[in-house]
C-alpha cells in the first residue's frame, strides 16, 4: 500500500469551486480498482487549505490514476485556484492492516 497525503492551498475566492472540483475527482478516483480510499478534508481554521489522502492498493496505481480523464480534468480545471504549487508526502501503512482499507 501507498498513502499520499496532498496538500493544497486554494485562493479564498475558489474555495468552493475547487471543493465542487475535488469532490467530483474523488467520486470517480474511489471507483479504480487501484484505488482504496481517497478523502477529501478542509481544514476548519483555515479553509482555503485541504488535504487528499489517497491510499493506493500498489505502487503502480497513482501512475494510473494520473492517466485518467477524471484526474486530468480535476488537474486543469483547479490549477489557476491553487495559492501555490501543491505539495505531497508518501508514508507506507502501518495500522490497520491492508484489509482495514476496504
């Protein structure tokens, strides 16, 4: 398993496009079958910040997921609402099990 935690700061103005953005990304991206979650959460003091957790079932799948046209729009369409280059860290699983995930 991989765990991708983005973060994204969006301008104050586009934070509800980009939420309407995201979520939409999100609706599709959990249908891959590489794909074991991937939440979408808003920071309550600062809510033009969010973070997506996406949790892939193998290293080869955020590789796919980029090739889809769910993410390739979601790309295009939130990159004039970001605040500055958004940013990701990698961590690997440790609780719960990989079964845990759904």
């Amino acid at each position: 398993m991989l765990i991708v935690m983005v973060s994204v700061h969006v301008k104050p103005e586009s934070i509800e496009a980009f939420k309407t953005a995201t979520i939409a990304n999100a609706s599709e991206s959990v249908k891959e079958a590489g794909i074991a979650r991937f939440d979408v959460i808003q920071q309550n003091d600062s809510p033009a910040h969010f973070l997506l957790i996406e949790v892939y079932k193998d290293a080869d799948a955020p590789a796919k997921h980029k090739e889809t046209a769910h993410y390739q729009t979601w790309r295009d369409t939130v990159e004039e609402m970001m605040a500055e280059p958004r940013t990701s860290l990698k961590y690997a699983n440790v609780f719960p099990d990989e079964n845990g995930w759904g």
